[in-house]
C-alpha cells in the first residue's frame, strides 16, 4: 500500500498534476517594506490586499511549482475588462509591469491548470475570487486596520477570515527587523 501511494505521489509531481488550488493574496505595504533587490514601484504601495496568484497545487509539495506544458501567456487573451480589473486586483507592486507579472504567474502556475481553466477562466476566476474573499474588508470590519504601533495575534486575524469565508486560511510572515509582518493570506 505505501509503495502504491509513493508511486502514485511521484505520478502526480511528474505529471504537473495537482490535487487543488492555493489562492494567495498579498500585502503590498510589507512586500515593499522587505524587499531585498529595490525598492517597489510607488513609494506609498497599495493599502489593500492583492493577489499574488492561483497556484495548482498537491498534497506532497503544495509550494513547489510544476513544470507544465502548455501555451505560453499571450495577452490577446484577456479582454480589455479583465485588464483593468485585474490592474486593481492584481498589480505587480514590486515593478508596476502588471502584464510581465500575470505572464509570470501564468507560466509558472496558470498553464498547469489548462485541463481546467484556459487562460481568460484562469483570471477571471482568480479576480471573482479576490471580490468574493476580500481580505482588506473583512480585517477592516473586525476593526483590524494595518498601523505601524499595532499588533495582532494570529488568531486575531485568521478567526474574523474564516467567520466571513468559512475556510480557514494559512498566514505567512515575513519578519523585518525583530517584528514579523504579515505578507500574505492563503486559500
């Protein structure tokens, strides 16, 4: 039985298969704040969550990334609606190249869901996802609203999530000095 499940594992991790979804959005102002290379695009970073990406993921290594094939990002695909929800959902704070960062994620992670969602599906289901799980609105209604003398417990900021999205979410931080940041919120 172990054999069977270790060979079924590997089936998975060499196919680019994977089991479900990891919806994660980020918080530009702490993304921006511990970046290593250069500084962000904009001084002042966005002061909501945004998504960092849809990733296809499985049980055995939910963050490593698969190798799938596929058809590389082509912009053409996205309509011109989706563009400028996704320049609000999902900006690339780091550089402002909104297009060379969702090419990015596509190509990393989009293109392995293709048995599922082609390209359009793949964003527009990334942004309904964003609308329908909004982070910043549902801390913002627990009254937990990002200021630099003010700290939270984990608990504190996952219990308000799963109330509004009945799923429980996995936090990452980032530590900045002696003080961990919250970076990101994941689904």
């Amino acid at each position: 039985l172990v054999l069977g499940f270790a060979f079924f594992l590997c089936f998975i991790m060499s196919t680019g298969s994977y089991v479900y979804f990891q919806f994660v959005q980020q918080w530009p102002p702490t993304n921006c704040r511990v970046r290593i290379k250069r500084p962000c695009s904009k001084p002042r970073p966005l002061q909501y969550f945004t998504i960092h990406g849809l990733w296809p993921s499985n049980f055995s290594n939910p963050t490593k990334p698969s190798n799938c094939a596929g058809s590389q990002f082509d912009a053409r695909n996205l309509a011109p609606q989706m563009r400028t929800k996704l320049k609000i959902s999902w900006p690339d704070v780091e550089s402002g190249n909104d297009t060379k960062f969702w090419e990015g994620e596509w190509n990393k992670h989009g293109k392995c869901s293709k048995d599922r969602l082609n390209q359009m599906q793949y964003f527009e289901r990334s942004h309904d996802m964003w609308m329908s799980h909004n982070i910043t609105e549902i801390l913002k209604n627990a009254s937990i609203v990002p200021h630099p003398t003010q700290t939270w417990t984990y608990s504190d900021i996952v219990a308000p999530i799963k109330t509004a999205t009945k799923r429980t979410p996995l936090l990452r931080c980032k530590w900045d000095k002696n003080t961990q940041l919250l970076h990101e919120v994941v689904f």
